[in-house]
C-alpha cells in the first residue's frame, strides 16, 4: 500500500493506492483532513490513516508527501512508515522502500 498526501494551510489531501503486477493500481481510499498543518492535531489524524489496519494486509508500506506548503511538518511523521517527502527536507523511518530519500 502506498499512502501519498498533498498538504494544504488548512487541511491535507490523501490518496491510498495498492500496486500489483505490471503496474496495475487499485484506488483503496481517499479523502480530507481539515485542520491547520502548522499544529499536531491533522497529523495525529493522518497517523490514525497510515496506522489503521485492512482486513488481510499489513497496513501503509510507502508514505509519499508532498509538503511544499510546510516544508518542516514531515519530521513530525518519523515514526511511520518509510516517509519520502517532496518539497522539503525527507522523512525516512526503517522499512522496506524503493524510492530513494534525500
């Protein structure tokens, strides 16, 4: 699974894709969560999504962000899944990943 989230002043866009062979990609979920980006409160939420167990699958394995807006705010994402970040400086935790962090 791979969790990719746009983050806005007010609030973050997210999208969770599962992948399969030949590049095939399943749209799991999406959604919006409102809230001011400079505090802890949309993070806690987007921990909630990324920690939130699918019946038969191990969870969040990439999470991709895209933080242009509050280029600081990914540290806070540390303890989650491997974490790269666009737009400012990345977020890595252990775990498997194939895209390279800066």
């Amino acid at each position: 699974m791979v969790l990719t989230v746009d983050v806005q002043k007010r609030g973050v866009y997210w999208v969770m894709r599962g992948w399969g062979a030949r590049r095939e990609s399943w749209l799991i979920d999406y959604g919006y969560l409102p809230g001011e980006t400079d505090g802890a409160e949309v993070w806690d939420d987007l921990e909630g999504i990324v920690r939130a167990a699918l019946p038969g699958n191990t969870g969040v394995n990439l999470l991709l962000i895209d933080s242009g807006y509050r280029p600081g705010k990914p540290a806070v994402v540390r303890k989650m899944p491997s974490t790269i970040s666009a737009g400012g400086s990345a977020a890595r935790s252990p775990g498997p990943s194939r895209a390279s962090g800066t």
